[in-house]
C-alpha cells in the first residue's frame, strides 16, 4: 500500500480508472504535459496519451461542452475546472444540459461526466481562486456534489463518481491537497456516493461539515474534549444526494448541532441541513442549530482570507453556545 | 466557384532583432528621438520592477506574481498610444500600459500582495481592474465601447487578452459585438506563445490569431510585439481609426513570456530552454537600446544612470508597499454594497466582536 497525499489518491483514481475503462478521458487546460497546475493529473499523458489526457485550448465553455458531448456518446469525460473560480463559463452545460440530458431524453441520453474542481480558499492564492461555490451545483437537479476530505475518501469517492452513471461536480478542498499522507490501497474500491461519514464518536454535540473544514472540525472536537464536551463530527462528503438520515441519528443522540462550512452563510449548503433539522428534528434539539460560515462577503484577497474562513476558534465557541443554550 | 470572400493578414515591422530599421517610412512620432528616448526608459523601468517584484515573491513577501518580461514593448505602446479619456481593460500583466495610465508600482505590489485596495490604483478612475477570469474583460471593453457610442463621446476602449484567451467564448463574442455595431474597441491580443503550458499551436488551428477579426467584420493586423515602433504605430492607426468611427480592429502582438507564466509556475517542465534563449534574441529593450545608440540618442553611461534611477524610484514603491498595513478586518463588508444591508451589519459586529476577543 502507498502513503498518498489526498492529491496523490486523486491520481491514482485516475489512473486506475483509465487502465481499466478506455473510455476514461481527461481533459483541460494544462493537464497533459504539464500534469495540470496542481499536478493532479501527472504521469496520465505519458501512460495514456495527448487523446485520452487533452489538453484543451483556453475555454472553459470548450471543456464542459465537449465534455458533454463526448459523454452522451459513450465516453466517460472527467473534465477540469483548474480553480473554483472558473467554472462559471461551464455553467450552462452543466445545468443546461448535463444534468437534464437523461430527463430530457426520457433515458435515451445520458451525460456520465466527472467535473474536476479545486475547491476553496486558504491557500494565499489570486483573486478569482479561492471560491467556495458549491451551492451554485447543490440546487440543480440531477447532478451529484461531492467532496472528499481524506486522501482515501478522495480515492474512493473519485472512483465512484468516475463510474456513476450521472453527471458528478466534485470539488477538491485544496488547501488540504498536501496536508498529511495516509495509506491507500490501489484496488480499485469505490466508496458509496450517497453516504456521510462519521470521523469521530461524540454524544453532546455533533459537528456537521465537509472538505477542508474537516480539518478544523476534527481540531474544535479535539479543543471541546480537553473541556469535558464530547463531539461528533460529519463528514457529509457526498453533498448531493444528501444522506440526512445520518446526520439526523447522531442529533438524536447529543441534541445540539453546529453546521461549519467555508461559503458565505446566506443559502450556503449549511442552510439545507438546518432546514432539515427544523423538518424532522426538531423534538430531537435541545438548542438552536448553530452555524459557522464564511461571510455574506467576497472572500477576500488573502491578507484577510484567514478572517473570513471559519476556525477552531469559532467552531468551539459556537459548539458551546449550543451546551450554554440547554 | 467564384470567391465570396478572401483576406490577407498583414505583418508590421520596423525595427529587426538587432535594432535595425527595415523600412524606410518612419513615422512622425519615431522621428522624435527624444520620445523615443522616454518609451525606451519606461520600458526598462518596467523590466527593473518586473524583477524587483518576482525577487519579492521570492522571499515572501508578496504573493504569486504575474511577471511581464518581454512584453514591455507591446504594454508601453498601448499604454502611450491611448488617450487618458480611452478605456482601458487589461488581464493581469500589462503593467507597462498601466504605468503610462498612472497606475503606481505600489498598487501593482499590493494587487498581488493580497490586498483588494490595489485595484483602487491612482490611473484613470474609469478604467476597469485587473481581469483573472481570462478573457472576460473583452466584453467589457466592448460594453464601454458601445456606451462610448450610445452617448457619442469620442473615446475608444482598449482590451488585452492573451494567446490562449484568444480561444475564449468572450473573445469572440466581444469582437463580434464590436463588428456589428461598429464600436470603438481595439481588441489587442498579445500572443506570447503560450497560455501556461499549452503552446498558441494548440490553442487554434488559424495561421495568425489576428485574422480572428476577420470573420467578425474587423481589421485585422499582425505585429511584431517586441518592436516598440511598430507596436506604437499599429496602436496609433487602431485608436485613431477607432474614435473617428471606422470601427474596431484586432492586433495581434507577435512576442515570447520570457519568465514563467507566474511564480507559482516552472516553465522547464514544458519548454525547452533553447527556445527561450532563442526568444532572448529578439526580446524588446535591446533592440530599440541599439537603435537609439546607433541615432547617438542613448549611450551606455545613459544606460547606467537611468538603471540607478529605475533601481531607487522601485526602492520606493517597495518600501511603500511593504509599509502598508493590513486592511482592518470589516474591510472586507466595506464595499459589497453601496450601503451596508442590515442583514449585513449583524455579521459585521460578530465579526469586530471576534476581533476584540482575540486582541484581549
Ligand atoms: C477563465 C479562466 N480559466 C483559467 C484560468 C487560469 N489561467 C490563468 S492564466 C492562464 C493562461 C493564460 O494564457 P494567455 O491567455 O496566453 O495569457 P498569458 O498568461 O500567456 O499572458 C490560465 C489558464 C483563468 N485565470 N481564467
Ligand atoms: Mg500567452
């Protein structure tokens, strides 16, 4: 078994997939020789070739609309937005027609891509690629959100989504692209797309988040506990078809329950989850649903990122509120 | 057949790699040695910032930075070609044009440093931002364009896109407004032959990336971007054209990224160092330095003294930038909207509140 990187897994998805399934292509701008600007794709052009690792001209409208073309074809595209902040040009197919071919079409078409999206602020990075957009996907039928948050996660949900037979957005937290190593068999195991992950046991509050907000979460459970208060964390990882029933088992036992993600707060995933929680959980609560987001702000440039992102700091603050509350 | 249609693309060049004049029709401005003289020193102050900047990132102290080298002659033309009432919309590296326009080295440093109040720089207050999301400032550029039109004001708007923004949906859509309403816009494609590692031959299948205006009802030049005089004259015809109502026009500037595409990029993965010592060859400042040596209007003691300077007005705006503070931290609620939503005002506090806890 390798210790990978939660980039490195991604690559070995790739690369796994590729092997096995001719009909897996990359494509996007700087993918090929150069192994893409974050080097998630390095080494695919030499083992397969400019055809199957393409690099496109500089369009993301090229790479969504030919990604779905191909895809309703019979290929399996896992197409590259190479930051967060550009797959806004790749909207329109997207919505327009990757997530609707199949509904359109009564069947008959179907639109089997993977969208690549590093994913996130943190990373000191120019304006324009530090976006947290995952709600712009999260309200569109059809498609399926994912985001991994450990190098195995991100190996096995990467697999998945390449073998779903929908249109995939996910995004890559990459501000934890190189964070830690772990071990990660190459065998080819993919997880379940429609699951949360419980990181951690906790029974006074369960601490709800995803990608590289994780990280913090783990850290807060981590600070609560030095302070006798035991959390649970969930990953949601698999945004889109949402496994509540998950997130809802653990409110039921700790009662309190603090959502942390990294986009602004206003319509933000978070809201979703709270507004669930108000649906089914409200005898199950014994405090106010807390959450800890980004700003109703543009992130900002990154002399002030760290501000804006949500930290252990205000993660336990808020986790304590929820025990002051009852 | 008869033919429907049928174009030739034009190539402009005045001064060869070596400084030597290839034509002998020298335009009015060019005859002037002393402007000559004065485009000649920005384009080197650029390259004595330029290297400042990248030696900042270096050693942390600022963030991924957008290098111009080699492009100084092709940023300094537009920049000095344009009236201080035109438009500009450039990407993110024409610092040479912005510089003519005011923009001060300082703002440049903060942009990259990571500090919003760089794109509130000290040019023309009309001019749009620095442009990440490629190509998109075309439109823009257009749209001023075509404001320019609806209120007949005689101003012209002028973008700058790359090679590989060239292929951008915005790209086209911009110069095909522009040839259908017949709009005031230059579009200026500065082709450096390559869009971080994809070359321009992968890019398009097009001989010249000029002849793109073609099928948008455009004129369409290619220029040799490393030359400044030619640069400044296919500018000069652009603009003039341009605010006189003939419409726009698509000029490609034929240069080389001398540097990697960024700092957070290494360019020896994808290209060969041949290649680059060959572009060294015919990289802007040495030919117009042998030129205006060989007219006795610029000598190595010149040189000297210039560089010196370049080297203690850099040391300034370096020293300014590093000597800014930190924005405080509701800077970032400061201008979402023209005024502060209620709704926003509460996430404000919380946040100052936060602030205060820290600081005690
Ligand atoms: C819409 C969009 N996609 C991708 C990027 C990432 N990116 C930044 S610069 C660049 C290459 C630009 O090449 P070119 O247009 O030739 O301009 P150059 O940088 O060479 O001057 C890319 C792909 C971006 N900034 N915006
Ligand atoms: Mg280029």
């Amino acid at each position: 078994m390798a210790q990978v990187t939660l980039i490195e897994a991604l690559t070995m998805a790739m690369a796994h997939e590729m092997a096995k399934d001719p009909s897996v292509v990359v494509l996007g701008e700087d993918v090929g020789v150069n192994g893409g600007v974050f080097r998630a794709t390095v080494g695919l052009s030499d083992k397969f070739g400019p055809l199957r690792v393409l690099d496109t001209p500089l369009d993301e409208t090229t790479i969504a609309g030919i990604a779905v073309g191909m895809a309703a074809q019979g290929m399996k595209p896992i197409a590259e937005a190479q930051f967060d902040g550009f797959v806004y040009p790749m909207v329109d197919h997207i919505v327009c027609h990757a997530a609707r071919f199949r509904t359109r079409t009564r069947g008959r078409l179907t639109c089997p891509l993977v969208l690549r999206v590093p994913w996130g602020g943190g990373i000191r990075a120019p304006e324009h690629h530090s976006e947290a957009n995952e709600s712009t996907f999260t309200n569109v039928p059809g498609l399926r959100v994912v985001m991994p948050s450990s190098p195995s996660r991100a190996y096995g949900l990467l697999l998945a989504a390449i073998r779903d037979p929908d249109p995939v957005i996910f995004f890559e937290p990459k501000r934890i692209y190189r964070q830690y190593k772990e071990e990660v068999a190459d065998d080819g195991e993919a997880l379940p797309l429609d699951v949360c992950f419980v990181l951690r046991d906790g029974s006074d509050v369960t601490l709800v988040t995803w990608g590289a907000q994780v990280k913090e979460a783990l850290e807060a459970a981590d600070a609560l506990a030095k302070d006798g208060i035991s959390a649970e964390v969930i990953d949601v990882a698999t945004l889109k078809p949402l496994d509540f029933d998950t997130i809802h088992e653990s409110v039921k036992k700790t009662g309190r329950c603090v959502i942390v993600h990294e986009a602004p707060r206003t319509a933000g995933f978070g809201a979703e989850v709270a507004a669930r929680l108000a649906e089914h959980a409200m005898y199950d609560l014994v405090a106010p649903v807390e959450r800890v987001t980004g700003y109703d702000t543009h992130i900002p440039l990154f002399r002030l990122e760290m501000k804006y992102l949500p930290s252990v700091e205000r993660i336990v603050a808020a986790a304590k509120r929820t025990l002051a509350a009852s | 057949m008869s033919i429907a249609a049928s174009f030739e693309i034009e190539y402009l060049q005045y001064l060869d790699a070596d400084g030597k004049l290839v034509r002998n029709d020298l335009p009015e401005f060019a005859r002037d040695t002393r402007q000559l003289v004065e485009l000649y020193k920005t384009m080197s102050f650029v390259r004595v910032f330029d290297g400042k900047a990248v030696a900042l990132q270096r050693t942390g102290k600022l963030g991924t930075y957008a290098s111009c080298l080699g492009h100084e002659a092709a940023h300094v033309a537009i920049g000095s070609a344009m009236h201080i009432d035109d438009v500009f919309a450039p990407m993110y590296r024409e610092y040479g044009a912005q510089f003519v326009r005011g923009v001060k080295p300082r703002e440049v440093l903060m942009y990259w440093g990571g500090d919003e109040r760089g794109n509130d720089f000290s040019g023309p207050a009309h001019d749009f931002p620095w442009c990440v999301p490629i190509a998109t400032q075309c439109l823009h550029a257009a749209g001023a364009a075509m404001a320019f039109k609806i209120r007949k004001e005689p101003r012209v708007a002028v973008s700058v896109v790359g090679d590989g923004g060239s292929s951008k949906a915005d790209f086209y859509s911009a110069i095909n407004m522009a040839g259908a309403q017949t709009l005031p816009y230059v579009s200026v494609i500065v082709n450096n032959q390559w869009a971080i590692s994809v070359p321009r031959s992968a890019q398009t299948g097009a001989k010249t990336l000029a002849q793109k205006g073609i099928a948008a009802g455009l004129e369409c030049l290619q220029v040799d971007g490393n030359d400044l005089i030619a640069m400044r004259t296919a500018m000069d015809y652009a603009i003039k054209r341009a605010r006189h109502g003939h419409g726009g026009m698509v000029i490609e500037a034929v240069t080389y990224r001398l540097s990697d595409h960024t700092t957070a990029d290494d360019a020896r993965r994808y290209r060969p160092d041949a290649e680059v010592k060959s572009a060294w060859e015919r990289e802007p400042l040495k030919r117009l330095r042998n030129y205006l040596v060989a007219q006795n209007a610029w000598s190595d003691k010149h040189e000297e003294t210039w560089k010196a300077e370049c080297e203690k007005i850099v040391d300034v705006e370096v020293n300014a930038y590093l000597e800014t503070k930190v924005q405080p931290v509701e800077a970032m609620f400061d201008y979402v909207y023209a005024e502060l939503p209620a709704d926003l005002q509460e996430q404000r506090a919380q946040v100052l509140e936060l602030e205060q806890a820290r600081k005690h």
